[in-house]
C-alpha cells in the first residue's frame, strides 16, 4: 500500500540521511543491523542484530525524548490507584494506565478493562497521544511477560509496576513494533516517585 512504510539502508557514508519510512527504517551498519522510529514523542535507534560488516560506517544506539520528562507525581498517583485494585477476596488485581500528551498538559487515563490477579486487557492501545502505557503486576515483580512481547506490539514506551503492595519497583521499555529496548526510568520521568528503578544499563534484551 505504501511504498516507504517500511525502508531499508545501507550505512556506508556519512551523515546518514533522514530517516524516510512511514513506521520504521532498519539500517545495515558497521556494528549489524539497526532498527529505527520516531514518533511526536521521542526518536530512537536500536540494534537488533550485532555482527561485525567491514567497510560500513558505525551506528550508535540513540534515544532522543522530544517532549519534557513526565512528573513523577503521576507515577506515585498510578501506584496508589493500583493499590485499592482487588477483587471481591481482596487480590490484588493487574491494572493498566495509558499517559496521554493533550496539548502541554499530561494526564493519566485508566480505560475500560477486564482484569483478573494475572491479566488485563483493553482496547484502544493505538492512540496517538499515548506516550506511555503501564500496567501493574499486583504482587508479583515487575517484568515483562511472553505476554506483554505479543501485546506490545506498537510504537511506544511500555511499563511495568510490581510489588506495589510492599516495596514497589518499577520497569521501562522502549518498543519499536516488537523490538524492545530497555529505558531507565529517570530517561522518562523527572524523578523516580518513590519507586526503584531496576534497570540496569548494561541490558541489551527484552525480557523472555
């Protein structure tokens, strides 16, 4: 349907141009194979295979923010909704949040969902004003499951909450339509709202 939906270069002189695909690019480079994207929210580049290709110019993973950092107000709003989430025994159920840019202003919708003590599920994940959507893990630690590599299939930063009952932690990913890569939380909000940030930088995968 559209010719540069998808594009394809080969990195073999400086600089390299802009980027021309409608959803994303992959980049053939001197490191391997790279993949990128920008939306109105951030821009990024990631490696997705590492291999040595002599005689093509070098590539850095990047990750540009284009908006200001979230306030960690509404992260520390988001944990205590997620805390009064339970059933009718009183489980804590999994909950999902979508941070939406209006205009200047940032707000935190949690739409319409089915939930149970492992699972939730909405529609509406395409929004463009979605700048991040996080989904609580109850008592269990934050990771993201087989589950969330199938439904986090956009382009977005996606999160993810545990322990909110005891000492909550908290993980973020950048996810280029099923390629993910790991982002402190400090990239994305201007402060860690009380929770810990357990990335680490020297993660390269997504979590199986």
């Amino acid at each position: 349907m559209f010719a540069n939906l998808v594009t394809y270069r080969v990195h073999q002189s400086l600089p390299l141009p802009a980027n021309d695909a409608i959803a994303y690019q992959y980049i053939l480079a001197a490191g391997g194979v790279f993949v990128r994207a920008e939306t109105r929210f951030w821009a990024a580049t990631l490696p997705i295979a590492r291999c040595e290709i002599r005689g093509l110019q070098p590539l850095q993973p990047q990750f540009r923010l284009k908006v200001p950092r979230l306030s960690q107000q509404l992260l520390v709003q988001v944990l205590a909704d997620a805390r009064r989430d339970r059933g009718g025994d009183g489980c804590l159920h999994e909950a999902l949040y979508r941070f939406q840019h209006i205009g200047e202003r940032v707000r935190v919708v949690k739409p319409a969902q089915q939930a149970t003590a492992t699972r939730v599920r909405s529609p509406g994940g395409d929004d463009p004003t979605t700048i991040l959507e996080l989904h609580s893990h109850g008592w269990m630690e934050a990771f993201f499951s087989r589950t969330d590599n199938l439904d986090e299939q956009g382009a977005h930063i996606y999160g993810v909450i545990g322990r909110v009952d005891g000492a909550p932690e908290i993980r973020l990913r950048l996810g280029l339509y099923g390629y993910w890569q790991p982002l402190p939380v400090t990239l994305l909000f201007d402060g860690d709202g009380g929770l810990n940030d357990i990335i680490r930088q020297k993660e390269r995968s997504h979590e199986g």
